[in-house]
C-alpha cells in the first residue's frame, strides 16, 4: 500500500493555479500604467518537457512579481521549454528596464547556477551594454525551505518515519554534499530515526536503489520527500521507482511531495533578489568541481564560464523542439547540471 500526497503537496494550489494563467514569456508583474519599471528580475529555471513544471515554474514567478510590484518579473529558460532565458533579458531591456538581476532559480549550486546562468549574464551584457545586468545566487539551503518541506513532511503524516530525500543529481560534489545536509535537516525536523538519499540522475544511489536500503533494514513504512522546486520528467519517473518498490516489497511510502509554486517560497527568492542589488551574492564554491579538484573532474578547475549547458542550450532546444518524443533527458549521465 502507498500512501501518497497530490502532486508538489507542500505548494498552495490555489495560489500555484491562479499563477499558471500567464502565457509564457510575459512579465509576471508590470509596473503601474503610463510607466516602466527601472528594476528587473529574471528568473531562470532549468526547462523540463513537462508543461506542468514549467508552469509551475512561470507560477513562481508570478507570485514573486506580485510581492515586488515596482520591479518587472519574467521567467527564462535555459533549455527543453520557452521562453529562453536570454530573449526574455533583451525583452527586460526593451521594455525600460535600466537594471536586471538574473536569478538562477534552482536548489543546488552546480553547473547551472556556476556557469550556465552566468553565461547568460555575459552574453546580455555584451548585448546591452548600458543595461546593468547583475548575477544572483541560487536558493540553496535555507531554514525557511527546509521548514516548508519538513511541514509537507509533517501535514502527510511522516513525522517519525524513516526518511528518504530525493534530489536531482550533479556531477558537482559539494552540491550532492548539500542534498545530504538537507536529508538530514529534514530528518532533524521530523524526528526521523534514519535518513537516506538518492539522486534522480547522474550521480547515485539513484532512487530505486535508495528505497530498497529501507526494505532491507527491515522498514515497513517510510516517507519519501523530494528537493525539487516543481514537476517534471524526473518526479514522476521517481514516483514510479516509488510505486515499483511498493508493489514488490509491500513498504508503505508516505510521499510528501515537493516544493511548488507555493507564497511561502517567495521570501527567500526576494531574499536573494535583494542580496544581488547590494552585490552581496555568493555561492557555495569552496568544495565546488569549479576550484578544487576532484579525481575525475580535474578538467572543471578553472573552467571558463559557460562550459556546460548554456553554449549547448539552443542546440538542445532545437533538438527537443523538433522531436519531441525524444526520450532523451536532462537525467542522463552526460547531462553536467
């Protein structure tokens, strides 16, 4: 038996659902009538074939533009859905914008938030040089995040359980270090008496693998949180490694799902906003693939930024725009997020 929340069960729906109304690439907030707005911020998720994430994503974004009314919110992509993050910069910059913090909205601290998302950042400065184009951090771990996921937790009845995190996989250490610490933040929440993570791609124990630990330690019923902000492929191929599990081992699972489009996650998006208008942003670098290095990635030590996904990033929007049906996905273990 699996005992399962809704989809993205720590969000508010109706919140999430008026957000999701907005057509892709429109400002999430507008200033006021007869006026522009000198501020911009630019939200950029990494782009899913799934719709509902990327609705989810533009959800957000809403959400944070209602909570900065004088500052123009949009969302970009990097790859898999549109708009592309760099047409939605120019779209700031023709629409009066005189600054635009670019954001990276994802979690973890690889190569998407170190060298993707920063390459948009070069790239738009050199494209509009009088528009001051300023590179925040991402949201990392914070008590505010690791409170909303621990009450998901708590709300679908997994306090005291065993615990297993899910999180997206990197090939960059101290971010897979950080999806650890926040297993065992979650676990310090809900009185977890043993926590465990697995990874969707490119690193392991991927998740199948990090649910049959809790079969084998005898478990008959856990829960099951994910590290993600919205939908996507890589959620519901978990939950179905989730489902697959339960039928044959007879574990019951408490899914508490993910973060979502939820108003309790835009403080710490504002947060980060305003630490990049002070030039207070900063990312965690000092174990990070990009300055120490690790046996196997020796090459990333150094690397210029923009060595990733973002000079790939049109190329593979082209590809997956084309053939959709493609069951090629960001989880493969070539993919360097």
């Amino acid at each position: 038996m699996t005992a399962t929340t809704p989809a993205g069960a720590a969000r508010s729906a109706p919140a999430g659902a008026a957000a999701r109304s907005a057509p892709a690439g429109t400002a999430a907030r507008s200033a006021p009538a007869g006026t522009a707005a000198a501020e911009g911020l630019l939200l950029v998720g990494h782009g899913s074939r799934s719709g509902a994430g990327a609705a989810e994503m533009r959800a957000i974004a809403r959400l944070v533009g209602a909570a900065l009314p004088d500052v123009a919110v949009d969302a970009g992509f990097l790859e898999m859905s549109d708009p592309p993050a760099g047409p939605v910069l120019d779209g700031l910059a023709a629409a009066g914008c005189r600054r635009v913090v670019v954001l990276p909205l994802v979690l973890l601290g690889a190569g998407h938030a170190k060298s993707d998302v920063p390459a948009v950042v070069l790239e738009g400065r050199a494209r509009h040089p009088d528009l001051h184009v300023h590179l925040g951090s991402p949201l990392g771990i914070s008590h505010d995040l690791v409170g909303l996921l621990g009450g998901a937790l708590q709300a679908a009845g997994g306090s005291g359980l065993p615990l297993l995190l899910v999180a997206r996989g990197t090939s960059d250490p101290d971010a897979n270090g950080d999806a650890h610490k926040v297993a065992r933040l979650l676990g310090e929440w809900t009185g977890a008496p043993f926590v465990h993570t697995a990874f969707t791609g490119v690193t392991e124990p991927r998740v199948a693998d990090g649910l049959e630990v809790f079969a084998r330690l005898g478990y008959r019923r856990m829960a099951v949180a994910f590290w993600f902000l919205c939908t996507g492929v890589l959620v519901e191929r978990a939950r179905a490694d989730i489902a697959a599990f339960t039928a044959a081992s007879g574990v019951e699972v408490v899914d508490a799902g993910y973060l979502g489009p939820d108003p309790r996650l835009v403080p710490a998006i504002v947060e980060r906003y305003q630490e990049a208008v002070r030039g207070v942003a900063a990312v965690n670098c000092d174990l990070c693939a990009y300055r120490a290095p690790w046996p196997g990635r020796e090459g990333r030590r150094g690397q210029p930024i923009g060595v990733g996904h973002s000079h790939l990033a049109a190329e593979h929007r082209q590809h997956h725009l084309a053939d959709p049906a493609d069951p090629a996905d960001p989880a493969d273990p070539a993919d360097p997020a």
